[in-house]
C-alpha cells in the first residue's frame, strides 16, 4: 500500500512538469549577461571598465591595458568595445620623473 502512493506521487508530480514540443523539460528562462540599458543605451554614460596596469619598471610602473565595453543610445542591439593598451620605455622620463607612455594600439570593435 506504501508503495501505491508513493507511485500515484511520483506520478502526479512528473505529470505537472512542463515540456516543450521537442519533450525537453523547460525550466530555464534565458537572462542576457549584459543589459544594455545598464551600459549605456538609456542615454546614461554607464559602461563595463577594465584597467589593467602592470609593473615591468618596478616601483615606477609599467604598461596598461584598458577595455571599455558600451552600448551606444542610438544603436541598442549592438555592443561595443575601446581598446587601448599602452607601451613605456623604463629608461626615458619626462621633465617631472614620470615615465613617457605610447599609445600603442587604440581600437573600437563592434
């Protein structure tokens, strides 16, 4: 008897289970990682910024490297992104000490 109920259970409980047309259990909803209106297509300069800066003179610094991802307001459907990357000769300072950064490459991608 135990094991009669436990099987119109299990029955009952796989009956209520949604499936698509393929027979798929569809449980997952899809979320888009990036929202355009949080990088910038409601007009507001939001935008994903990643700075990286690394140290190949030691205590002086070094190169860096920085990506700038963005939606434009006037095109929601695509994403955007800034690329720069710098490039320091550890041997030559400015008059004020500071090491004199190169752009090296500078690129907008879509």
């Amino acid at each position: 008897m135990k094991n009669l109920i436990w099987g119109i259970l299990l029955l009952c409980l796989n009956s209520c289970i949604e499936k698509d047309k393929n027979g798929v259990n569809s449980v997952s909803k899809t979320i888009p990682f990036f929202d355009p209106v949080t990088l910038g297509s409601s007009g507001v300069d939001a935008s994903l910024n990643i700075t990286a800066t690394f140290s190949e003179c030691g205590e002086w610094g070094g190169h860096r490297e920085n990506l700038r991802i963005y939606v434009k307001p006037s095109d929601k459907k695509n994403y955007y992104l800034d690329y720069l990357t710098t490039n320091i000769n550890c041997d030559e300072r400015d008059e004020k000490g500071y090491n004199i950064e190169k752009i090296v490459v500078q690129k907008t991608i879509k």
